[in-house]
C-alpha cells in the first residue's frame, strides 16, 4: 500500500515530492526500494539531501495510562546535492536495507496492527521539511513465519499485536521499541496462563525468542509473569520441526523453568497487561493445515491504509504545534 500525496516541501510553490515504494511486503533485514519523485515548484532550487525515516507508532507508558507516539526507526540518505529547475521533474531511484529488527506488520496478507511508515524529508537552502509518507507494509522472516504457524498447529490463537517503547533487558536488542504479538492458549492450557506474548529479535546470526506467559492465579497464589529467552536459525527454518520444537518451549514457559529465564523488566516501558486493537480471536496461520490470519478487527486493507495515515498525521500536528 503506498500512500500517494503530493505535499509542498516549503509552503505554497515549493517542490512537491511523491515517494513511490516497490510493490509487496519488505522483509526484516531485507532490501526496501522504490523511487522519489520530486516536481519543481515556482522557482529553481538546490535539494541538499533527501531522506527516508523509517517511522512507528508506539505504546507509551504515562503515570495513568498509555498514550501513543511516533518514534523514528532508522534514517537513510538517498540523495542529493542537485539543482531541481522550475516545474521540471526529478527521480531518484533507491534501495535501502531494513534493520533487522523492523516489527513484522502483516502475515498471509492480513494486517496484525502495527503501524509503520516511511517518510520522506526534504532539506532545502538549509530548511527540512517533511514530504511524502507512505504506509510500509513488512511481512515475517522465514522462522518467524514457521514459529507462528507452530502456535497455531499447536492450538493458540492470535489476539493482537503492538510496539512498546523501551528494551527488553538481556537481549541484544538494537531499536528504542520492541514488537509483542499477543497470543492467547487453547483449552487445555487455559487453567495455567493468560495469554503467552511472543516478541522476535531479529540479527543477521539468528533470532532471540522471548516468550512471556502471563500465569494465573491459583488458589494459594498470586498469577504472575515469566519470562524466558529462546534462540533459532534463519538457515534452519525448512528443517526444523517446529511444532516440536516451539511445544517444548511452550512446556518450559508454562512449567515455570528457570533455565532459559532473563529479566521480566522491560525497561522504562515493561506491558502491563494493557494491549491496544481489537481482540479477534482468530487462529495464527498455519499453512500446512490451510488456516489463515482473520482480518484484525474485519479491517480491509483500505482501512488499514487509512488508519495509517490518520495516525502519523495527527502525530505531524502535535508536532506543528509544538514547533510553532
């Protein structure tokens, strides 16, 4: 989905920029091109740098309740240092690679509920000015993709999925947030935890697993959290047995193992329990037994893209407001 808006670089008569991303989802880790398209406004004008912020919206935590901000993931310079004439067309084509911790935005073609852009900033005769922003859509790693669809074989239902802002402490975690995707357990599981939160950190050697079970309460005790840290292979995904492998994972989490345990502190911005967008209840997919991801929400893809842009151009008015 590409959002085409041709927006004023610097007020009325300034250059217009219209960022056209290639077609499909972008992986973690994985190349992103596509092209700026940039039309000259009323006079001639040197274009110092033209970049590309991969943006998010994340969950803050506030002393009463969560809000929600933009945070930006990663800056690429794409180009500059041309003369754009009056009213002439320039294109700069690009390609830039993705951190590898990028958060996963849709699987099997259904949006899971993280919101990701990319905008694009203009700096001109030494004033930046945001341009055009696209919806970006990401889609999962081979053992992300496997992992998930072991949950689903496995019986667990995928709830939602959202960005926290803050670090997961003894992970080597390089971005300001990280990805929790929410999953609640079959039947047979139900007595024993809540929901299981799943959040991957991706790195070019593997993946870090963190699963994080919130326990109930039992008749002499308090329910709480646990939470433990698993490794996987990117070249190991098509020989891996995952339903295997993911249930001995399940097993340790939900049994309360301290083998592979790690902090439950999430820095200044540990979940609480509170999640935001709707709570479906559909199954995670898996494609081996045919089942796909519900729609979130019974949100179409235009929706989806709507949303988007409402929820970075707010972010763009408060900003506004506090420069002005």
């Amino acid at each position: 989905m590409v959002f085409k808006k041709l927006l004023g670089a610097l007020g009325v008569g300034g250059p217009s920029v219209d960022t056209v991303l290639q077609p499909g989802p972008a992986l973690p880790g994985g190349p992103l091109s596509g092209e700026v398209r940039l039309r000259g406004g009323g006079s001639d004008v040197t274009v110092d740098r033209i970049s590309l912020l991969l943006v998010a919206r994340v969950e803050r935590e506030g002393q009463e309740e969560e809000d929600e901000g933009t945070v930006v993931l990663e800056r690429f310079t794409v180009g500059g240092g041309f003369r754009l004439a009056e009213e002439a067309d320039h294109t700069v084509p690009f390609t830039v690679t993705l951190p590898w911790e990028t958060p996963i935005t849709e699987l099997h073609g259904q949006h899971l509920g993280p919101v990701l852009g990319i905008r694009t900033e203009l700096e001109i005769a030494g004033a930046r000015d945001k341009g055009d922003l696209d919806a970006l859509a990401v889609g999962p790693l081979p053992a992300q993709e496997a992992i998930l669809e072991a949950f689903g074989q496995l019986g667990y239902a995928f709830r939602s999925a959202d960005l926290e802002l803050g670090h997961i402490r003894g992970t080597g975690q390089q971005l300001p947030c990280y990805q929790e995707i929410e999953i609640l357990p079959p039947a047979g599981h139900a007595h024993a935890v809540n929901e299981i939160e799943v959040t991957f950190i991706a790195a070019p050697g593997g993946l870090e697993v963190v699963i994080e079970a919130d326990k109930r309460a039992g008749l002499f005790s308090e329910g709480h959290d646990t939470v433990h840290r698993f490794t996987a292979s990117h070249h190991g995904a098509p020989q891996t047995d995952w339903n295997a492998r993911v249930g001995a994972w399940l097993k340790e989490v939900i049994a309360g193992h301290e083998g592979h345990a790690v902090s439950p502190s999430y820095g200044d911005a540990h979940g609480d329990g509170h999640r935001s967008g709707p709570d479906t209840g559909a199954v995670v997919a898996g494609v081996a037994a045919g089942v796909a991801v519900g729609v979130v929400g019974g949100m179409v893809a235009a929706e989806v893209v709507d949303e988007i842009g409402d929820a970075f151009e707010g972010e763009e008015d408060e900003e506004s407001e506090e420069e002005g």
